[in-house]
C-alpha cells in the first residue's frame, strides 16, 4: 500500500498536502480500495466560507456506498478538481496525484500538527 511521507493522514482517511497556506485534500489508496470502483463526487462548498476540522464538505459514492467526505483541517474550499466530474475512478488509479478532490484555503496551519505522518497512518491502518 502507497503511504507517501509528504503527506499527512486523518483518521477518517483523507490527506492532505501542503503547500504554502494551500492545501490538497484527497482520500487514501486504502480507502479508495475499502470503497470500490467510485462512480461519483459531490462537493458543493466552495467558497461557502469558513469550514472546521472534520466538517462534511461533500460526498464520495461508490458502486456498494456512499461516504462523507471530512475537512482535514479548518480552512475554505477553494477549487474542485474537474478532472474528477468526467473521471472520478481518477482516485482510484491515482489518489495521491491526480486524484486530489478539493484545494483549499488553511485557516490555521497548528491543525496540521494534528495529523497523522506516513509511518502513523500506516499503523493507524493496520489496527
């Protein structure tokens, strides 16, 4: 299972990469794999304003289910990734890449202290 080490991990599986104030947020190749071939993303909260650590800002469905998506850390959605309106089976081939759901705006950068690194996640996912 691909862990990458630049990133940090929730533990409702979703990652996030930083990059200045701005982050990427997607799901783990683990949950992509617990979830099946995914059919469809919603995400309608952009620029709906400030969103807390663990808020729902959309939606993943799979052929067996459909799951909440969870903000990482508190920020504001800034962009969706179109690529996934076409193909969302993206993060299935490509969580980590080009699989990334939503940009985001970080509102407090402490909140990533919060998170698990790649060798914690990679325990977390093994309990």
């Amino acid at each position: 299972m691909n862990i990458p080490e630049n990133l940090k991990y929730s533990t409702d599986h979703e990652w996030l990469r930083v990059e200045g104030d701005m982050g990427f947020v997607g799901i783990t190749e683990f949950a992509s794999t617990e979830l099946g071939d995914i059919v469809f993303i919603e995400v309608d909260s952009i620029d709906e304003g400030d969103m807390g650590e663990d808020d729902v800002f959309g939606s993943i469905e799979a052929v067996k289910t459909v799951s909440d998506l969870l903000m990482p850390v508190s920020g504001v959605v800034k962009e969706f990734n179109n690529v996934l309106e076409d193909n969302p089976e993206t993060i299935n081939s490509d969580p980590y890449g080009e699989g990334w759901i939503v940009k985001i705006q970080i509102n407090n950068p402490a909140e990533i202290e919060n998170l698990m690194d790649a060798a914690a996640y990679a325990e977390f996912i093994q309990e």
